[in-house]
C-alpha cells in the first residue's frame, strides 16, 4: 500500500479479517518479500513470522516502516554468526564432542561474550518488531487525529496507552498459558 492509498468504508469491509485484524490484502507487498527474502536467508522464523504478521495486519509502507524493517534486516544479517556460534557450540556440548563446533571457545570469558553478543541481538530485533507495532499505533493516532470531531480527538491520543496495556495482557496471558502446560 502507498502512503497515498486510502479505502471508502465498503471497501474496508472487503478486506479479510483474521485474529480480530482486517486484513490490507493477501498480496505480499515489495518490502513483504524483501524482508522475508533475509529471514529466509537467516532462517530465524520467529522474527520473519512476527514481521509477517505486522505486514499483513497494517502493511505500511511508508518512509519509517521501510526503515524499521530495513534496520530489522541488518540486524538479523549480523546476529546470524552468532547464533550459529551459539548453536554450533551447544550441539558440540551436548554431543560429548561427537559435532564437532566451527566456533572454538577457549576460555569461559569467550562464552560469556559469545551469550553477550547473541542475547544483544536478541534483544535489538525484539525491539525492532516492537517499534513497527508501535509506529503502526501512532499512524492510528494520526489518522484518528485527522478524522475525529473535536469533541472525540483527545481519543487519538489515547492509541498510545494502548500499547502498554497491550504488553501487559499479552504478558499476562501467556503466564496463564505457561501455568497450563506445567
């Protein structure tokens, strides 16, 4: 979808709805396929399948979402060495040797930095996904801004407490799910 692209009410009742999310389209977009072009080379899936479902519920393509999902790239192209690193050297660990590690590790401090390295560029693409969420939260915001009543636009503004309730049940709803399974 352009920035431009903008939908009559018949329209949006078109569209697929999924999850309680209507849908922009079934189509991939060109950053659609382009991020998951990189993830596929990386095979880091729980990053590709977040970025997935960000794209099909708000598929922005828009200047800031370009290079939220750019910087989303770089960063899953730089952590690749070291989760293979981490893995590699697992797979040698629990093995008793048999799978031999490409990652030699001569000290503990090597491990230390090597699960310094990985749990940063854990954390930079969580982040990452967290900022599209977010930006998609503050495109609502502008829209309702623009399309409200006076009376009705303080609304706009709450879109953005919305997110931290959001983490909050999420969190919590998978505590209640993790409880379940123990």
């Amino acid at each position: 979808m352009r920035e431009v692209d903008t939908y009559n009410k018949s329209q949006i009742a078109e569209l697929p709805l999924k999850n309680g999310f209507r849908q922009r389209g079934m189509e991939m977009t060109r950053l659609e396929t382009f991020a998951d072009a990189a993830f596929a080379f990386a095979n880091i899936m729980m990053f590709w399948y977040a970025h997935h479902k960000w794209s099909r519920r708000f598929g922005l393509e828009d200047t800031k979402s370009v290079f939220i999902s750019l910087t989303l790239i770089f960063v899953t192209l730089i952590y690749v060495y070291p989760l293979k690193a981490t893995y590699s050297g697992a797979l040698e660990f629990f093995s008793n040797g048999y799978f031999e590690s490409f990652f030699e590790l001569k000290s503990f401090e090597d491990l230390r930095s090597l699960f310094v390295v990985f749990g940063t560029g854990y954390a930079a693409l969580s982040a990452t996904i967290a900022l599209l969420y977010r930006h998609a939260l503050a495109i609502i915001s502008v829209v309702l801004s623009l399309t409200l009543p006076d009376h009705l636009v303080v609304v706009a503004g709450m879109i953005y407490g919305v997110f931290g309730v959001a983490l909050l049940w999420h969190g919590l709803r998978r505590g209640r799910l993790r409880k379940t399974l123990l």
